[in-house]
C-alpha cells in the first residue's frame, strides 16, 4: 500500500535546481526540471554519493563526485544503463511537494 507524504514548499526549489530530502528513513534526490518536480532515489549507484548535492542541466543530473549523469525526469543512467535510479510519483498539491512512496 502506498502513501504521499509533504515533502518541500514548491517555491523553496526554483528551476535548474535540486537537493536532497529525508522521509520516512529515505533519502531521496528531489529535482526541479523546468518547474516540474522529480524525485528519485539520492544515492548515486556507482560511490553512494548523494544526488542532491551535484547540479542539473536540463533535465540531466549530475553526480557531485564522478559525473555519472542521470536523466533526472526517467531515473535512466545515462553513464551506465544497467544501474537506473528508483523514481517516486510526485505531484504539487496547495503550493507543497508531495512523493507517493510505499507503506
């Protein structure tokens, strides 16, 4: 069974930007691609860095360590295919971020 939990004030994250974000013992890399929101797991799969650190072009994400790069709308690694992120269904409900995780 799946919950939305509260996660940021939409206007606390302009576009081009992203950072991390901690819910329910998660941390998930949140993204804000041309003023839709993202979220996605925010551990880079190759040194366990955390996403929301590095910086977005576009809709490509950036690990602040390596430069592994990450489409930050799919989760897809472009460096490496086979090591995708795990993306979360968000949705900006009265002005808020909200992410749709599992219970």
């Amino acid at each position: 069974m799946s919950q939305w939990y509260d996660i940021a004030a939409a206007d606390s994250l302009p576009p081009g930007q992203c950072r991390s974000v901690e819910v329910r013992g998660r941390r998930l890399a949140l993204a804000n691609v041309g003023g839709v929101f993202h979220a996605m797991d925010d551990t880079c799969p190759h040194r366990g860095v955390p996403l929301g650190a590095g910086y977005l072009d576009g809709q490509r994400l950036f690990c602040p360590l390596h430069g592994w790069e990450f489409d930050a709308t799919t989760g897809a690694c472009v460096t490496r295919p086979d090591r995708p992120l795990q993306k979360y269904p968000v949705e900006v409900q009265d002005g808020r971020v909200i992410v749709e995780l599992e219970a």
